[in-house]
C-alpha cells in the first residue's frame, strides 16, 4: 500500500525529473514546482502541485494553469497525471479505477467533447 510520504516522493521524483528535463533542452523555467496539497482518495493520492513562487508569495501572476493534479495509485504507487477537468469531476477521465488499482487510459480518450 502506498502511504502519502510515498506518494509525495514519488511526485516530488517526476517533479525533478521534468525540471532537469526542461534545463537539458535550454528552456528557461523561472522556478520549480512543488507540492502545495495532497489529498487522500480510496483508489489513490491526489498531489497538487503549483510554482514555487506562487506557493511563496501568493502572487497571481507566478500561478501554473490549465494542469490537473498527479494520482498516485495507493495499490502500487503508479504516477497518473490528470487533466484539470477530470480532476473536477468534468469531462472524461484520464484514469480508471480498477481492483488492481488505477490504470491509465489512453491519451485519446481525455476529450472534453465525447
């Protein structure tokens, strides 16, 4: 079972993982993100990220949008990312429940429109 410190440095991993990937290709990122929520589901941990400059200061302007949370499965720890709208209940999700834990689904089927 995977305990939400689990969960944490598994997003915190990919986290890093995608800074460094950004730095490899000379795209300049201003801040990292981070963490700044977690929150425990039956199937999965939701783990909210947000800029590091947002999560200091509260300034608006520094804020990251139009991303969903990861989901990281409480079976086996697989990482999910979710799109905004799945995460809110709307539109179709990007991940499935299932009795071995949460299964990706593919890409094509994270439409809005059907």
């Amino acid at each position: 079972m995977t305990e939400r410190a689990d969960a944490v440095r598994i997003v915190e991993d990919e986290l890093e993982r995608d800074h460094r990937a950004h730095v490899a290709l000379g795209v300049a990122r201003p801040a990292r993100d981070v963490i700044v929520h977690v929150v425990e589901h039956e199937p999965a941990w939701m783990v909210f990220v947000q800029s590091e400059e947002y999560a200091r200061t509260g300034d608006v302007s520094a804020m990251l949008v139009g991303h969903g949370p990861y989901l990281v499965d409480r079976v086996d720890g697989g990482l999910h990312p979710v799109g905004p709208l799945s995460a809110r209940g709307r539109g179709r999700t990007t991940t499935a429940a299932g009795s071995a834990g949460c299964r990706s689904a593919p890409p094509w089927r994270n439409s809005t429109t059907g």
